[in-house]
C-alpha cells in the first residue's frame, strides 16, 4: 500500500493557492452600481411612493433581518415600543428576503439557526429549513412583535448625524425622511452588499445576467408554477462554485436545457442529511426554555474543550468540531513516515505540522473520497477536489451537488484557478473556448473586508462631527461588539469584535439583541438622556481583541485566496476574524449575560438630560 505523503500535499495546497493569487485583491470584484444599479434592484417588491417622515421616533433600527428583528422584539419585550425599522428591501428578512435563488437553505439547524422560535410558538418543519420558510419567519417575527406597524421598507438610510444640542440622532433616507431618533441601532449583516467577477467584457453580454441575491423569476419560470419552467430549453451559465452556488446547481441541472458551471476553486461538501421535523418528537423537547438550551448545547458543542455530553445537534458542524478537538488522537500511521520526517526539517513546514494539519488531511481525503463515490467522470471528479486547508472557506453541506455533475445536462468548465477569461455578447470564454448561452448566473458573493461603514452606505457622524469611518480607520471598535466610544445612544447588533465567532451568527445576534435592549430599556425607564462607552471600557474591550498570531500567519500564508484572507492579500484592518479570546463561546455569552443582568453596564455612563 502506497504511503500518504505530507510533503505532496503541502505543496498542492501551495501551487493551488499560487495559481490563485492576483495583485488586484479585493479590488477584481465589482459592485452592482453605475452600468450595473439595474441588476441590484428588487425583483420581488413593488416600490410603494410615500411621503417622507419628519417625525420622531424613540429607536430606529436600520436593518430589518435577523439583527434588526430580533432588537426591535426585545425592545418590545422589555416595554419599548416606539421603534421604527428601516430596510433596503420589500420586507423583513434581510439575507432571507434578497436571497431567494432556488434550493436555498439554512446551514445551521433550524433549532438553533431560527430566531425566536419559542416565543412565537412556530415548529419548523425540517432540520434544514429552505429559504422561503425562513423568509415567512421573519415576517412571523414582524407580526407577533408589531413591528411592521412603523417600518419603511425600500428605504435606504443614507445618514446618521448626533445632533448634540437635542441629544437625539438624525435619521436621513434615500426617500428624502429625515426623522429623529433618541437610540439608533445598527443591524446591517456581515455579507449584504452583492459583488460582481470584474471579467473583462461582463458589461457586454446580451442575453438576462442575475446575480444569485437577487434571482429573476420572471426570466426564469416561477417556482409556484413549475420550477424554473422557462429554462428548459436555455443553454445557462453560472459563475462561482462556493455556497450559493452548492445549493442552486442540482435545481438548474435538471431545469435547463444545459447547465455550464464555471469554476474557479470548488468548494468542500459536506453531508446534509437534511429531514423532516417530526411534530411528535419536538412536542416532547419543546419544555419551557428548551431554545435556549439547545442554543447553549450548540454554543458549547462547537467551541467549548470540554464539551456537554449529550450533542443536541450532532451534524457535520459538530462532527467537525469534534475533529478539532481531537486532532491529537489523530492516527498517522497511513502516512510515509520517512516522507514526514524530512518535511518537518523545512521550518515553515514544521509550523503546519500540527494535530490540526493531520486531522485536515484525513478530513479532505474523505471530502475528496465522497467527489469520487459520487461523480461518474473521472476527470470531472478529479476537478472537483478542493485542495487547500479546511478552515480557509466556508464549508458547504449538499447530498445531490456532487450528483448534479452525472446529469447530461451538466458540465463542469474548470478554469484551473485563474477564474473566467472573458465575458463576450454571446457567452463565457475559458481558455479560449467561447461558451455561448441565453442566460449567465452571477454566484459570485458579497463584499467583504471593505470598511463597514462603506458596505453600510452612510457614514454617522457622531459627537465632536467625528465620523464613524474616522474612529475605526484601523478597524472596528468597540465593547462587545455592540457599543462604540463618541457615538452615544447608538448600538451594532454584529459579531465583529464582539467576544465570539461560530457557525451559529444566528446566536451572536440573539445575544447582541438582548444586551442591547437591556440598555436602552434601563436607559428609558430611568429617564436616562444619553448612554455612552467611555474611552477606557472600549480601549480594554479592544486590548484583549485580535486574531491570533498564528491563525493569521496560516491565513495570510498558506490559505487559498478567499473572502477569509481578504483575497489572499493581507487580512487589513476590516477583516472578520477578529474575536475576543474568551476561552469558548457559551463564556462570551454568559460574560454578556451576567453584565446585562448585573444592571450596573460596566463601561458605559448613562447620562440625564439636565446633566
Ligand atoms: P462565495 O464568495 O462563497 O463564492 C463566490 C464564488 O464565485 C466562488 O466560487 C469564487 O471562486 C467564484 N468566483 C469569483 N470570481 C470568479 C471569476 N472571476 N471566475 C470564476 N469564478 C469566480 O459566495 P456565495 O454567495 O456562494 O456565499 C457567500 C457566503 O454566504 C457563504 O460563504 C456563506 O457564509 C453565506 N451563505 C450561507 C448560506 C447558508 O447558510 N445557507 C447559503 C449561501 C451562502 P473562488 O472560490 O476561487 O474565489
């Protein structure tokens, strides 16, 4: 039996990641502005004409996805009920009301993803959800807590100044509002702003281009009457292979006529192994606080040492976990032992050769085991390994993508790294070779590592007329996430700087949302004016905030380009992976619990208006 070898796969994962490199960075994707605004609008609500406000309100949320709903619901609970919603989109849902492509789906299980699910009572019906009941949740959330009563949908907050005279803020919108605020929260998502391939010649297809965020139904059949009916005699083409991709490619497989699928780097697939909720079997955990438990069991499943022993969960994110965990216990008896040795002589590849390194690549020989079981072509199998390090990407979770490439209609255009060459009015180019087709699918992802406040739109103007793009030049700062110094009365519901980050955003956000709350309420009912972070409580936030050394030497060094490395360039100052060192998630959580609880909001001052 031939022995594997560590040195062969290190230098794979290297060449591949060389070949993928490019100068330009973040700066080869392109935004859905200027020649390309028509393909950011909203094909799924009609714009409603209205006055603009000038009236006032006691919370605006900008934002009406998971951040913003689940604040404006803790408002409610906690008695404040004067809050105003303001969403780019047609209605709630953020990522869930943009992202509608077919066979979209929650990757975390609905028990733990889905906000709120004890407070309004709603069972979901499978352990993966599809999109279009994730969207119908989110309106759920909007009607149980009475927050459609004030919210301005199609609605772009455009600034936010602190007018410190009144101690209030103003809130400016593209529809020409210009209300006022005593608290503002900003809920706006990590991955919102949809990104284009900056191809050569994009601009000159003649044929309908979409990107996956914003999916054209009326082009592509209805799903209500017939899944994507109209393609079945269209020659399609989709850019991208990552998570969107994943999900939408077994349903246009078997829709169109032919189904062209340019890939750059494919992606890990993992199993899904989605099911049906059973009624029965959820009426017997769903006892009081049971959410709750399941989202500690999950938090702690995930990322604690020293685990629970029951795995409320127990999927591919956990069985993952697990594998990092024991990474030590991995056997390397399969491995070329003489081969091992002269590798770990090169210093920079004795850094890698940690139990993490070992479990990886035992982990992607049964990722690339999976691609042959599943895959016909050998050649088309071959091409669908991913060859980089596990944690370098999103992980993705489908049981009929790999099977997608035996159907007929189906080919892989692998483009060996260097991403499509050119877009021409009839089609897509890759070495050479034009590709005609009716219709091109943008998968290509969303804006990352630029400045928030940039991916945001606005930039607010808080005391003294400083911006909010000015104090975090050198990243994000704050406490928790959540507060920022010279900005009082304003919050972000986000992870980023917060303690922690996981699989499960859906939690970060949970928790955000009720500290949040919890200050704002304390603030109302104690006829509190202004809430402010002093300088001091962000500045120790801050010092114990920052990626670990060695994870971004791993990053910036040995990763495949990708939205985690900023493109492989440097991960710069907005990058996501800063996290508080708290020793596992559930402590971040219940560090926020206990400091909301305590009432006493350790770093912030709360001000009243004769003070
Ligand atoms: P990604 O950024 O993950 O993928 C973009 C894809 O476009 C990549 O395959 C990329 O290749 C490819 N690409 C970019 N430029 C070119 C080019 N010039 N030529 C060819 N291909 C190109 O975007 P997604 O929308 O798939 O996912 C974004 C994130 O959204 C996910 O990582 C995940 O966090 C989230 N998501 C979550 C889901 C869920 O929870 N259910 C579902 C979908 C998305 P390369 O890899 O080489 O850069």
């Amino acid at each position: 039996m031939s022995r594997h070898k560590v040195s062969e796969h290190i230098a794979k994962n290297a060449a591949e990641r060389a070949k993928r490199l490019r100068p330009d960075g973040i700066g080869q994707y392109l935004n859905l502005s200027g020649e390309f605004a028509h393909m950011n609008a909203d094909p799924f609500t009609d714009r409603i004409e209205r006055e603009p406000y000038r009236d006032h309100v006691t919370v605006a949320v900008i934002g009406g996805g998971f951040a913003g709903l689940m604040a404006g619901a803790r408002l409610k609970e906690s008695g404040v009920c004067d809050v105003r919603i303001v969403d780019t989109g047609g209605d709630f849902g953020g990522t869930w009301y943009w992202n509608r492509y077919p066979g979209v789906q929650c990757d975390v299980a609905s028990m733990v993803y889905l906000p709120l699910l004890e407070e309004t009572g709603y069972v979901p019906t499978e352990w993966y959800v599809h999109g279009p009941e994730i969207l119908e949740h989110c309106q759920r959330i909007g009607k149980h807590y009475e927050l459609y009563e004030n919210a301005l949908f199609h609605t772009r907050a455009t600034g936010l100044d602190w007018d410190e005279s009144a101690q209030l803020w103003t809130v400016r919108t593209d529809r020409g509002d210009e209300f006022t605020a005593q608290f503002v929260i900003m809920g706006l998502g990590h991955l919102s702003v949809p990104k284009l391939p900056g191809i050569p010649g994009i601009e000159t297809f003649a044929g309908p281009a979409f990107h996956t965020s914003r999916w054209d139904y009326a082009y592509t059949g209805d799903p209500v009457g017939g899944p994507l009916g109209n393609l079945r005699d269209k020659r399609v083409a989709i850019i991208g292979t990552g998570a969107s991709a994943v999900q939408c490619i077994p349903h246009l497989a078997t829709a169109c006529q032919e189904l062209f699928v340019f890939q750059r780097t494919p992606s890990v697939i993992e199993v899904r192994n989605n099911r049906p909720i059973d009624p029965e079997w959820f009426a017997q955990i769903a006892n009081p606080g049971w959410q709750q438990r399941w989202l500690d069991n999950y938090a702690a499943t995930m990322t604690s040492a020293e685990p629970p022993a029951e795995d409320l969960v127990n999927d591919s994110w956990t069985a993952m976990a697990k594998m990092w965990r024991d990474a030590g216990e991995v056997s390397k008896s399969d491995l070329d032992q003489a081969d091992l040795e002269e590798t770990a002589k090169d210093p920079r590849a004795a850094e890698l050769l940690q139990p993490w390194f070992f479990a990886d690549m035992a982990k992607m020989g049964r990722i690339h085991a999976r691609v042959e079981e599943s895959v016909k072509d050998r050649r088309t199998a071959e091409l669908l390994k991913p060859r980089y390090y596990l944690a370098c990407k999103r992980l993705t979770f489908h049981d009929e993508y790999l099977g997608a490439f035996n159907e007929p209609t189906v080919r892989l255009v692998d483009t060996d790294g260097k991403g499509v060459e050119r877009i021409t009015p009839r089609g897509v180019v890759v070495d050479g070779t034009e590709y005609e087709v009716d219709c091109i699918v943008y998968a290509s992802g969303f804006e990352v590592g630029t400045a928030p406040t940039r991916r945001a739109g606005f930039d607010p103007v808080g005391r003294d007329g400083r911006r909010l793009s000015e104090h975090w030049t050198n990243g994000m700062r704050t406490m928790h996430g959540l507060h920022v110094h010279g900005f009082p009365n304003a919050f972000h519901v986000q992870s980023i700087t917060g303690g922690t980050r996981f699989s499960n955003l859906s939690h970060n956000l949970s928790e955000a949302a009720k500290t949040v709350a919890a200050v704002i309420a304390h603030a109302v009912t104690t006829g509190v004016a202004v809430v402010e972070l002093t300088q001091q409580a962000e500045d120790s936030w801050m010092s114990n905030v920052g990626i670990n050394p060695d994870w971004r030497t791993f990053l910036g060094a040995d990763c495949t380009p990708g939205y985690s490395n900023n493109e492989g360039t440097d991960l710069g100052p907005h990058s996501l992976w800063d996290a508080h060192e708290f020793p596992d998630g559930l402590g971040f959580f219940q560090h926020l619990q206990e400091w909301r609880g305590s009432g006493e909001f350790d770093g912030l001052e709360f001000h009243r208006s004769d003070s």
